[in-house]
C-alpha cells in the first residue's frame, strides 16, 4: 500500500511521531511495519553516510538508516531509548534509526499545512506537510521522496 494514503475515509491521518535533534518528525502510520529497540547493525563497506548498516529482522536482512543524517542533522548517538522504525517503502523493508518514538496520533487531514516556502523545491519535497498540534510543530516527511532508490539500499 502506498505511504500516501490515508487511514479510512473519514478525512483522518494516523501517523507515527519520533524525536530528532530536538524536533519532532512522523511518518505514515500505514507505512510502519513495527517498532524495535535499538541494535547495534552489521556495517557494510561503501555505503552513504547515512546507511548505518543492516539487521537481520527475523531471516530477512534489511538496511538501517540514520534518519538524523538523512535529514541533514547531527548523527544519532544511540541509547536505551532509541528505535528502529521498520517501514515499507515501495515494495522493501527498511530500519530508520530514531532517537525516540513519542507518539501514535490521528490527525485530520485538514490539519495538513504545506511546507513554507523557505527551502529549495528539492528539499521541501521530502516535507509532505507541517501538521500543529499543541504547542508542537510536526514534520510530515515523504519517506518515497527520502529514499528514492530504495532497491539499492536493499539490495
């Protein structure tokens, strides 16, 4: 199923939220596959920086990915509090690294705010949307436009 869908048809959104570099980000709940703790990965030679390494999640090997570097912020020092968020993007499983999880909340998609402006067409794509809730501003990243070549990193 797509990142993009919605949850039903009631006009709601049922995200994941997660804390980086003192910000909060989420991500479809649609595209997560289940939450782990924190594990140390096998490192592979020759990868971008922010491929940590791969996993074996129960007989399937799958890449981990420093979401922190991905999104140009400092690397993830990893601690008890840590998660690997395992999605489904396209037709692969990957492991995103976060420092932790917060949330599970349901939003309306009439809360969907577009990313402003500020940054380069490139980089706003990986935003699919600004999402206020409370006090806090969410980050509603595009895993699709994150990782595009996603075959490649689950080869």
């Amino acid at each position: 199923m797509s990142e993009q869908a919605t949850n039903d048809n009631t006009g709601t959104l049922e995200i994941i939220s997660f804390h980086l570099a003192g910000q909060v980000f989420c991500v479809n709940i649609m595209a997560v596959r289940e939450i782990r703790g924190w594990a140390p990965s096998t490192t592979l030679p020759h990868t971008p920086a922010h491929v940590l390494g791969v996993i074996n999640l129960r007989g399937s090997v799958i890449p981990v990915i420093d979401m922190a570097i991905r999104l140009g912020l400092k690397p993830i020092e990893p601690t008890e509090r840590s998660a690997i968020i395992v999605t489904q993007i396209a037709s692969k499983l990957v492991g995103l690294l976060v420092e932790n999880v917060s949330d599970m909340i349901t939003v309306k998609n009439s809360d969907l705010q577009p990313a402003p402006d500020v940054l380069p067409e490139a980089e706003r794509a990986l935003t699919r949307a600004i999402i206020p809730v409370g006090q806090e501003m969410i980050c509603y990243l595009d895993l699709d436009a994150l990782f595009p070549n996603v075959e490649e990193l689950a080869a």
